[in-house]
C-alpha cells in the first residue's frame, strides 16, 4: 500500500487527478496501474477500465485521430469514428466514403482489407459522377449498383444514417421543417441545409478533413446524393412522396441485405441467426450474448422454417417506430410489468398499423424470455432493441438555449443516433 501510494504522488497533480478519476494516461505502464488498481485507489471501475486498456495495448498506441490521419481539436465521436473506419476515398483533402463504403459501414465489423484510401483527381471524380442515375431510376439496389462508383461526404453519411432510424412521422417532420419556402417541395440548399445540421458536430479538422470547407466550396462540390436527388444541374426539386420513395428505397435496401448475410443462401432465417442478427449491435456483455443464443437454440426444433424475408420486413417497420413503440407502452414500462406475447403483438399493431407475425413474436419471446414464464420485460426489450435500431452509434444531446439551438434540438432529436 505504501508502496502504491508512493508511486501516486511521483506523478503531477494533473495526472493523479487523471488516476483517480479512472482516466487513461498515456505513458503509464501496465505495472504501474495495476499496482495503483490493487491498492484501492481510484473507483474500481476507472481502475478495471486502465488496466483492460493497458492489457489491449491502447495506454501505448497512438491515438484515433492520428491513427485515422486526421487532426481535430476534440475527441471523434463514434460516428465520426465509424465514417473514418470504411471512408476509402479522398479528394482535394477531404474524405469521402463510397456507396459501397456506406453499406460496409452498417453490415460489416470492419472494412474490406485495403493499403490506403484512394485518392481521386479531378478528372477521377468527373469520371465516376457521370455514372450517377437519375432519381426516376432509382431503386433499392442505388447503393449495390453504384458499388465504388461515387461519392458521400461526412455530413450525408449522418443524413443517411437518420434515414434509417426514424419513422415516417419523423421523417415528414424533418422535411416539412427545411421546405422554407413552404411550396411543398426541397431543392439542393435546403436538402443540403438538411444535411448540414445533421452533421452540426462534426469534426473541426485540418489536413485530411471530413468537415472543413466554407459554404459556398461546399456548393461547388457534386456529390453522388446531390446528382441523384437534383440533377446534373442541381435545379431539380423532390415532393414529399418522392422523397419519402427515397427514404424508403434506403431501408429496403438495407435490410434486403441484411436479410440475405444472416440466411446464408436460404430463403429464411434461422431462429439462432435471427437472434444473432436482432443482438448484432447490442452492448450486452458476451456471456449475457451466449446466453440468449442458448436460450433460443434450446426452444427451437432443428427442421423450423425460420423467418423470411416479409417477416424481416415487418418486424425492420417496426424497429423504425421504436420511439412511437416506446410512448404507447409506457405504462408498462416505467412500472416494469411483464407483457404476454398477445400484449405485445397488440402493441406493435397499435404502433405499425400491422401485428408481428405470430413467428417472429414467439422468436423474440424465445431470446428475451429469461424465466421461461412466457412473458418479457419491456426495458430490456427495448435498451437491446435501440442499439440495434441506431447500430451501436447514438450520442448526445446538447440542450442550449435560444431560438436558433431550439432548431438544433428539434433536429438533434430527429437525427439522435
């Protein structure tokens, strides 16, 4: 102990108060915060978390901004994080991700192995634009067919993601929110006012950036979302239902592929792959994860046809009406009062229009159904069901005042991810 305490105060008063509070510091070694962990100093957590992170190599390795070949004056956010991870394009010093990038970026735990972004010319980007279809050709392959062929910046990679978050009544308040001039229609600046304050944190960086061009160089530069939606000349505008074709495509689409990795070349699911796939973002620890596989295998007869892909379909409406979900049983949850599986599949219907089918309503009892007494518990139901609907990316939201961050709030919390 004595010992322990002794090396504590050979640090500065700035890197104690770093110890204590269970941050992690650089150049302290594995062996001196074991011996500080095993003291009691510090809150066992902060002191599980520094020696986990020594263990991992992280105490010595450089820093994610650094790792990414980015500068920033601030932490990256999970998101920016995710955006930097699969982004295989730059150009004229910005990053970009590709159609395919954006896929990767929500099926995959990590890229597809490459040496270094590409890095584009002029002539490159002109080459690769050109091949961007017009919106009345578009479909719910647009992110497949493009494949490499185009470009995403950071704050569209944020708007997409919101896309596929959010329910149509969310999605028809953020359009009726940036129509600013009230004619039922978007242009380029406002989708790209959108798309902007979607993106209201992203990074501050110099060098290679994803975020760091004025206004008017941002209006300069095509993208392969601003070509589909507004036309080579950018003067084309999207009704609501036109957009909202859009918004759909991009859920489909998504969860067509989804549906196809976890059937392994069937044409349904098993129920442990469906498990899998309903806990593929979730933060629950690995023996709890092991757990509910087990559970679901136990209850499930080896020649069950699994779900298909109408199911999936069903049940991925659903997951984008979480928020809608969760106000119509809050009843329920704030008294932590169990549900049958009747109770449930009323409740969806209440939210989607459309009951679950009874299979997949019996799966999810299967995997959250701890005690085997034919009911679950909304709260957990739900914490599970969020990190899977938002991929593991949520982050805060700001509350400051005025009329100006009253807006930001409103899109922070139609964007929250």
């Amino acid at each position: 102990m004595r010992r322990a305490f002794s090396r504590l105060w050979s640090f500065s008063p700035k890197q104690r108060h770093q110890i204590l509070t269970g941050r992690i510091v650089e150049r302290y070694s594995t062996r001196s915060v074991a011996v500080l962990a095993a003291a009691g100093i510090g809150t066992s957590l902060g002191a599980y978390e520094l020696i986990r992170s020594a263990k991992a190599g992280i105490l010595d390795g450089p820093d994610d901004a650094t790792r990414h070949n980015v500068q920033t004056d601030h932490k990256l956010t999970k998101r920016e994080l995710r955006f930097l991870q699969f982004a295989s394009v730059e150009f004229d010093d910005v990053i970009y991700m590709s159609p395919m990038d954006f896929i990767d970026s929500l099926t995959l735990d990590a890229p597809r192995e490459r040496v270094y972004r590409r890095v584009l010319k002029e002539k490159d980007v002109t080459r690769i634009l050109k091949k961007t279809p017009p919106f009345r050709s578009g479909s719910k392959h647009f992110f497949r067919t493009m494949d490499q062929n185009g470009l995403i910046s950071y704050s569209e990679y944020i708007f997409l993601l919101t896309l596929l978050t959010k329910s149509k009544a969310a999605f028809r308040i953020a359009f009726l929110m940036f129509d600013e001039d009230d004619n039922g229609n978007i242009d380029r600046d406002e989708f790209m006012l959108i798309a902007r304050m979607f993106a209201s944190k992203a990074a501050t960086l110099s060098g290679t950036r994803l975020v760091h061009k004025s206004e008017e160089e941002v209006r300069k530069q095509d993208t392969t979302l601003l070509l589909h939606l507004f036309g080579l000349r950018g003067n084309a505008t999207l009704s609501f239902d036109e957009f909202q074709q859009f918004y759909e495509n991009l859920q489909e689409e998504l969860m067509e592929i989804e549906f196809y990795e976890f059937a392994r070349g069937k044409s349904t699911i098993s129920p442990v792959d469906f498990a899998r796939l309903i806990l593929r973002y979730s933060i629950v620890n690995l023996d709890d994860y092991h757990k509910y596989l087990q559970r679901v295998q136990e209850k499930s007869a080896d020649d069950e046809q699994g779900i298909t892909l109408h199911q999936w379909a069903t049940f991925s409406r659903f997951l984008n009406n979480l928020a809608e979900f969760q106000s119509a049983v809050r009843l329920y949850i704030n008294s932590n009062v169990p549900v049958s599986e009747p109770e449930f599949a009323r409740a969806v219907g209440c939210t989607i229009g459309k009951e679950l089918d009874p299979v997949v309503v019996s799966m999810i009892f299967r995997i959250f159904d701890e005690n085997n007494d034919g009911t679950l518990s909304y709260p957990e139901f739900l914490a599970v069901m969020s990190d899977r609907l938002h991929r593991g990316l949520r982050g805060r939201l700001e509350k400051p005042w005025g009329w100006k961050p009253f807006k930001n709030c409103i899109i922070n919390e139609v964007s929250r991810a």
